[in-house]
C-alpha cells in the first residue's frame, strides 16, 4: 500500500513539473512578444529620436541626412533579426550601437519600433 502511494506522489509531482515547465515556456514566450516598456520609449527618446523624430518619421535633422521612415512598409516589413543588425552595425549614416547598447535594449528598440506603425 506504501508503495501505490509513493507511486501516486511521484506521477503528481511529474505532472506538476511538468505543467511548470510549460507555464515558463508560455510566459516566456509571451514576454518576447510583450508591448515595449517605457524604458524602451525613453531609450528611442534619448538615442534614436535625434534623427528619427519622436514619431519615427524623421526629424529635419535626419530627413538631411536621409533616414529611414521607421512606420513605413519598407522598415516595418523587415524581421527583427533584420533591425537587431542595422541598430547593432549601423547603416549608411547611422552609426553601431553594439558598444553603447546592451542586447536587452537593442531587443527593447526592435520592439518600440513595432509600435510606430
């Protein structure tokens, strides 16, 4: 009878590590996919909206310098893994911002940028 019992409470706790293991996964998953924070914004604000404008449309400044339009389809339309590498490399006139970013907040931008849509 000792033993049925133990097998009882090994198959719960699988089941229960189990479901763990699952809600971790989802959550994770959802996080990725989460609406940017305001840490985001304000990074955008104080890093990128120079020449982006703080609607993402370009400033004068980068309107010059012949930015990209961050809500068009061209820009939107590019996966993240594609905008990670032009915020993490630069591009054209835009400089790299793998030393000065951390990967959490060059994700962060990727995101943000979504948003301007």
């Amino acid at each position: 009878m000792k033993q049925a019992k133990t097998g009882v409470r090994f198959g719960s706790l699988v089941i229960a590590a189990a479901f763990c293991c699952g809600f971790l996964t989802v959550t994770a998953s959802a996080q990725e996919h989460a609406a940017p924070s305001d840490a985001a914004k304000t990074l955008f604000s104080s890093r990128c909206a120079l020449c982006h404008g703080a609607d993402g449309h370009g400033s004068d400044m980068g309107k010059s310098l012949k930015v990209k339009d961050l809500t068009s389809k061209e820009v939107q339309s590019q996966s993240d893994a594609e905008l990670t590498r032009v915020i993490s490399a630069g591009k054209n006139n835009m400089p790299p911002f793998k030393d000065a970013l951390k990967e959490e907040e060059i994700r962060s931008l990727v995101q943000y940028l979504r948003t301007l849509k």
